[in-house]
C-alpha cells in the first residue's frame, strides 16, 4: 500500500512506479495525445517553478478556469505541490459570476484555457484588487494583448525549467513540505439559494475519501474515466483527481462540449460518473433515434426493453431468474442491449455513478435493465463527496444507498439528515457565521436534505427540507420527487411544481428542443423556434400525455394521491443558468423562480384562468439581454381518483 499522504507525493510515487503508464489523454484537432506519469510530472514541475520565478508563494490562490484540459489539471497539481490553493471557477459563468469567487478567494494568480476566458477576467480585473498575474494557455486570439502581468503557459513552463535546472531540490523540498493538514482545494457551491460559499477541503479529507471510496469499489491503475464535468465541481475533484492519483488511473480530455458522446464512444471507459441530466439526456437521445426507426426495429427495441425491465436488474444482482427469462435477455442482448451499449460507449464499463440530484427511478431502471452497473451515491462538496453509496447487490431505484465507509449518520427530528465522516470540509472561506449554521463544533454537518433511514441501512431522500412541505388538506408534497418522475419522458427536459400550502399541485414545464422537435418534424408540424414551439396546442396535447401518466402511478400512492399535478404551462422559454434560474450543475433556482414567475403561479392556482401573460428578460447566446413576451395557455388535467388511466378532458 502506498505510503503517500497528499496528492503531490502520490504524483511523485507515480512518476517512480508507473512512468509509463498513461495518465492523461486529450483529444485535439482529432487526435489523442497521451502523457504518461513521468511526463506528466515533468509539466506539473515545470509550471510550478515557473510559478514561483512569477512570485506566486505558499498560501497564494490560484484560479483555473476553463474545460477539462490537461494543462489545468497540472495547474491545480502545480498550485498543491508549492503549498498553494487552487480555486477552479465553472468556465461558463459570466464576468460578473467570476468577480465574486475572485475577490471573495483573494486570488493572486489564474491559469486560463482561451482568449474567451481571459477576456472575462480583465473585464473585472479592477474589482479584484489582489490578482496580480494571469497566465493563459491557447494563445490564439492573445496576440495583441500586451499588459504585463500577461503570460502565456508554455513562457511560465519555459521559466520554470530554467528554474528547475537552477534548483535542483526545490520542487520535490517543497512537496516534501505539503502535509495532510493543509488546504487542497476551495471549492464554492452553486449557489442554489444564495450566495455561493467557498468550501475549505484538506489534502486529508481528498486522499481519505477517495482512498476508501476507490477500496470500496476495486478500482485500479487500469481504470479509464472521461473528465467532462466542470473542474470547479467537486465530484470531478474526486474521480478526475482524488482517486485518479491515489489509484494512479487515466484521465481522458474530450476535444470540446460537443464532442462529448463522440469522444465517450472512442475511450469507452471503464468508470464513469454523470448527473441525472446526462443520463437523461442519453435516454432521450436513444428514444428520437428509436422513434426515426423502421417499424420493425422499433417492436424489437420494445419487446426486448420491455423484458429487460422485467428481469434485467435481477439478472445484474445476480439474483434468482427462470432459464427460458435467461435465454431471451442474452438474445435481447445480442440483438439489442450490446449494440446499444456500444452505441452510447459503454461497452467496457464496470461501474457508473450519478449524483447531485435524485435521478429518476425509471431512468435509473432503463440503464441497469441494460446490464450497466450504475449506482446512486448521495454527497455534498462539503463532505468530500461521498455520505452514502450503494453497495453491488443492494442497488434500488429509490434509495441513495448505505452510509459510505467511515461515515456517521442520523436523522434529527424533522426530517434533516446529519453526517460526519473524514471527508467533512474544514470551513467555508473567510465565512465563520455560515460554517458554523452548518457544522458543529465535533464535526456534524447539516445537509439541508430531509431522510428516512430505513430498517435495511439504506436512506431515502425525499428532498431538500426547505422545500418539502404540505398541501392544504394535509397531502404530503415533494417537489423534487414528482419533477422527476416527469423528467423521465424524454419530450421533457425540466419541471417546477408548486403545491406548498395550496389546494392542488400545478407545474411549469420546459420542452426537450430536441426531442420535441423531432417529434413534430414527423409529424410535420413547422414552427420558428422554442416560444413558437412551445405554444403549440399539439405540445400541449403531448405534455398531457405525460402529466397524466405520473397522475396514474401517483393515484397507486395513498400518502401522494393527492399531488397529482392538476394545472400545467408550457413555458416560453427554457430555464437557463445565465438568467439565474438555475445553477452553473442545473439545479433549479426555486426562490427565483418562483420570483420572476410570480404571475405565472397566480394564474395556474386561479382555476378560472385559462391563459396568462408574461413579459420575461433573457440572455441570448452572444450575451445580449432582451425581453420576450408571450401568452402562454394553461392545461387542466384531470385528476385520477383510481389507479386506471383516466381519459383527456
């Protein structure tokens, strides 16, 4: 077993022990370059050397902001081994967004992936006092660019080698010098319901939390992972760093946002981790593809998932299934589950992950019918990720799991969920009054997630606390639970649902562009864009379909028979992070939107409204701000007072 106690000294250990073994890949122009171990350290040495020529000292902040590129892996790798702290940004937050995590961090240095990213930083350059210099690695576009405190990567690295050659002991003295104690990383929450808050994490509870997680599930130096989710997120902390050192696995670059499903296809990794978005997304994706197929082809995909729903999951828990069951999954899986698998690159895949948010059950089921080995876990950046996880053999579509090993949980009177693990963050940055609302003086952290723990170990997460509350007659509602359960059609991509305190629950819905569009493009429905499309009372006629579904399995449910969702709209525009109605991980923005959409709201609970009008400011894709009017048209749908399905009004 490794002797390492901080990420910088498994890198050193690495470069020793497998110099040649690949540790990352990036896919550029459509070529994979590779850097094995030993090269690897070579440019996080470099870079670091060069850092302390441009005065960068232990204690410094360094922000990195970009995509996944290898080059800002070794920049929060080159930040460590100095005994500095690295504080990625997500890279699609705008200027304004950028400003407060700079200056609330007191940076002094970023390392920047492009022009574009650049360009947001100076914008905000004179509200951030303490940032002195700003390295960048793609120079296209840089050229006329002349200040002084401008560096371009490959300069800081060409610095750093001189130095290097200079001090022949500094860079591994200084790794040397980096202890478990020490801050590894700050990382700042999202910022659901207000100010993001930058979270404090140790080398310790990095190496801890991802030492035991990587025991608890065997994973190896022979893993491959594709690192696509944002740097600043903590999930990709652990999986494309944590454990990809202390295991010493390969990390994989896509080329760009869009290559992504390409990009999966060619690695076809091994571990994979992916919010419910994405898992969402690759359903959908499989649904219009199965929708432009041949009749034929489409009774086969049925017949064959429908069976796989009925006996997939067991057959992967390795449970009790009939032979003729046996023999028509492994012909399902000839003729369709492998290919599919194949088709979305998860060919090679041993275990998969989702976290962030509940995903829904019926998502869940469809990947595991397929034979894919995907696990919930349950965590929070404040606990270094991982609170619960789901043991193989225990997996259920319900629950997020087991406590994860170390872990120590309870359940307070109301519902909330405690924990303390080794993982607990150490404060929130330059923060005293929030840190202290959310841990205790001997390590107990609030989640803000209301639980049951149940008989068997596992917990079940019904929501955030703050939201769960109750109708008027005393019905239980759990937003989060029925926005789920609509999410998993693939015609719709987001939900909001009010019912707190109100005689019936209602709904905004946000279409799948893409899905939606495919739909009315068989059917030759034209339309200009999203609003127009949205509008549409075929659209609606479509949602209803939906809607109604989740009416009928809610009417099997004596405690939420009575939050089926009675009213819904279709909004004029898709929820977008730039707006501020969701977060840079897409999580809805409830206060904010239930702000801006107050009218909205109104109209849906006043049954004698029949459409209502909204004016709503937006963001475009260039980052102009305009207005957008429109006259949306509210659907009732009937309540299903049996477990049958109950005909259109």
């Amino acid at each position: 077993m490794s002797e390492a106690d901080t990420l910088p000294k498994f890198l050193l250990e690495h470069a020793r022990d497998r110099a040649d073994q690949p540790a990352y890949r990036e896919k550029d122009l459509g070529i994979w370059q590779t850097w094995n171990w030993a090269q690897t350290e070579k440019e996080i040495r470099y870079l670091a050397c060069g850092l302390k020529q441009l005065g960068y000292e232990r204690g410094d902040k360094l922000a990195v902001i970009g995509d996944n590129r290898p080059c800002l892996y070794w920049a929060i790798m080159a930040a460590q081994c100095l005994g500095g702290i690295p504080v990625p940004l997500y890279q699609d937050s705008v200027a304004q967004e950028m400003k407060f995590v700079l200056a609330n961090a007191e940076v002094r240095f970023a390392v920047v992936e492009n022009q574009e990213q650049a360009d947001k930083v100076l914008e905000i350059l004179e509200d951030c006092p303490k940032l002195e210099t700003l390295i960048y690695e793609d120079p296209r576009g840089m050229n006329s660019y002349q200040h002084e405190f401008l560096h371009r990567f490959a300069e800081v690295q060409q610095l750093g080698e001189r130095y290097d050659e200079q001090h022949k002991d500094f860079f591994e003295n200084s790794i040397q010098e980096v202890s478990r104690s020490d801050t590894s990383i700050i990382l700042y929450t999202s910022g659901t319901t207000g100010v993001p808050k930058g979270v404090v994490l140790s080398q310790d509870n990095l190496v801890q939390t991802s030492r035991i997680s990587a025991d608890f599930d065997q994973l190896t130096s022979d893993e491959e992972v594709l690192a696509y989710l944002p740097m600043a997120w903590v999930g990709d902390n652990v999986f494309s760093i944590g454990q990809a050192y202390v295991r010493g696995f390969c990390v994989n670059c896509p080329e760009n946002r869009d290559t992504v499903l390409n990009d999966l296809k060619e690695i076809g990794p091994t571990y994979y981790f992916a919010p419910p978005a994405i898992f969402e997304s690759l359903l959908t994706r499989v649904m219009i593809r199965m929708e432009d197929a041949g009749w034929m082809k489409r009774k086969m995909f049925n017949y064959f998932m429908e069976h796989s729903r009925r006996v997939g999951t067991d057959i992967l828990d390795r449970k009790p299934v009939s032979f003729i069951d046996r023999m028509i999954y492994a012909l399902g899986s000839l003729m369709v589950y492998e290919p599919l698998k194949n088709n979305l690159g998860f060919t090679r895949l041993k275990l998969a992950y989702t976290a962030g948010e509940a995903i829904g059950p019926e998502i869940f089921t469809f990947f595991r019918s397929l034979g894919i080995n995907i696990k919930q876990l349950y965590g929070q950046t404040e606990a270094t990720v991982f609170i619960c996880v789901q043991p193989d053999g225990e997996v259920m579509a319900d629950t997020v799991g087991k406590m994860a090993p170390g872990v120590e949980l309870k359940i307070a009177d109301d519902g909330e969920v405690f924990y303390r693990s080794p993982g607990v963050f150490q404060e929130y940055f330059n923060n005293p009054e929030a840190t202290s609302k959310t841990k205790s003086e001997d390590g107990w952290v609030a989640t803000g997630d209301a639980g049951i723990l149940q008989d068997n170990g596992h917990l079940m997460i019904i929501d955030r606390a703050k939201d769960v509350g109750k109708m008027k007659d005393g019905t239980l509602f759990a937003p989060k639970y029925l926005e789920n359960k609509l999410k998993f059609f693939p015609f719709i991509k987001e939900v909001v649902t009010f019912g707190k305190d109100f005689d019936f629950v209602s709904a905004f819905i946000c279409i799948d562009i893409e899905a939606v569009g495919n739909w009315a493009e068989r059917q030759n429905l034209a339309y200009s864009g999203y609003t127009d499309l949205a509008s549409r009372d075929e659209i609606y006629d479509l949602v209803y379909e939906c809607v109604e579904s989740v009416n009928v399995d809610l009417a099997r449910d004596d405690k939420l028979r009575g939050s089926q969702i009675l009213r819904f709209l279709i909004l004029h525009k898709e929820l977008d992070a730039d707006d501020g109605e969701l977060t840079r991980t897409r999580k809805v923005r409830r206060n904010i939107v239930a702000e801006r959409y107050q009218p909205l709201i109104d109209a849906l609970q006043d049954e004698s409204q029949k459409q209502c009008s909204i004016e709503t400011e937006m963001t475009f894709e260039d980052g102009r701000k305009g207005t957008v009017e429109a006259d949306l048209k509210i659907m009732n749908v009937q309540k299903i007072s049996t477990p049958v399905h109950a005909k259109a009004a």
